[in-house]
C-alpha cells in the first residue's frame, strides 16, 4: 500500500528544518539600506578622558615657545577659518555666520581661565563643534598656551 503524502511530508520537513532561527537574522526591507555599526567613537570605552565642564584642571604643558608654535599651528589648522588671525578678522567662513564668531586673538578670552578654555575646545561652545576626538589632550593645551599669550 503506498503512501502519496509521505514524500510531501519528507520535503516540508526537509524545507523548514533550517527556519529555526529565522528570528535571530537581520532582517532588511526593500528599498533599505544596511544598518551600519555606531562609530567606534559614539560609546567612551578607553576611559582616557572624563571631561565635566567647569570641573578645574591644571595645564600640564608648560607655557614655552616651542607650545606656543604648535598651538599656532593648531590654531590656524582648526580655528582661523572661523575665527581669524589678528589682522583678519572675521575670516572665511566667519564672515557668512550672524553674528560672526568672535575674533580670539583680540583679547576677548581674557576673562576665562585656562580649565575653562581647555573644556570649551574640547566640548564645544553655542555653534563651535567640539574638539575631543579631533586634536589630542596635549594639542588642546598647546591651542590654549597660544591663546593665552600675546604672540
């Protein structure tokens, strides 16, 4: 006596033994694209730095010649575009921001102390982006050893 539905039997068996864990797949819709991982960036892991703004901090560079040149650097690199130099205030982009961001190179950070202007590149301020994961800890000194001085 044969039995017609036993291979039909077999086959479905067969099709959906692999279906088990169709929940534990990533699972697109037509017409979307990829989800992408988070930034390596985007959760602190290295715990190399904790910043709490107005928390003090001490400057570990020292004020010398050779911080305040690299602080030069840095300043024309990163900030100038916005901010420019003594002689060219506002500058490039600064110029099309209302109101235009203010010139540093003026004395206009005189007020603040050297924790605060540390936390204020690191952390961003109003529009100006943060500059945490863009310079080192030691660039961000150096930037404020140059802001500080007359040079």
């Amino acid at each position: 006596m044969s039995k017609p539905w036993l291979p039909l039997l077999l086959g479905i068996f067969v099709m959906t033994a692999g279906c088990d864990d169709m929940h534990d797949q990533v699972a697109i819709q037509p017409q979307e694209a990829p989800r992408l991982s988070a930034p390596a960036e985007a959760v602190p892991v290295t715990g190399k730095e904790r910043l709490i703004f107005g928390q003090q901090q001490n400057n570990p560079q020292a004020n010398s010649a050779e911080s305040r040149q690299r602080g030069a650097a840095l300043y024309t690199i990163n900030c100038a575009t916005c901010h420019g130099g003594k002689d060219n205030y506002p500058n490039q982009v600064g110029g099309h921001f209302n109101p235009p961001p203010p010139n540093l190179r003026d004395g206009h950070l005189a007020g603040y102390d050297e924790a605060t202007l540390y936390q204020m590149f690191s952390l961003g301020f109003g529009r100006m982006p943060a500059f945490q994961l863009r310079l080192s800890v030691e660039d961000r000194w150096h930037l404020v050893n140059y802001l500080r001085s007359d040079d």
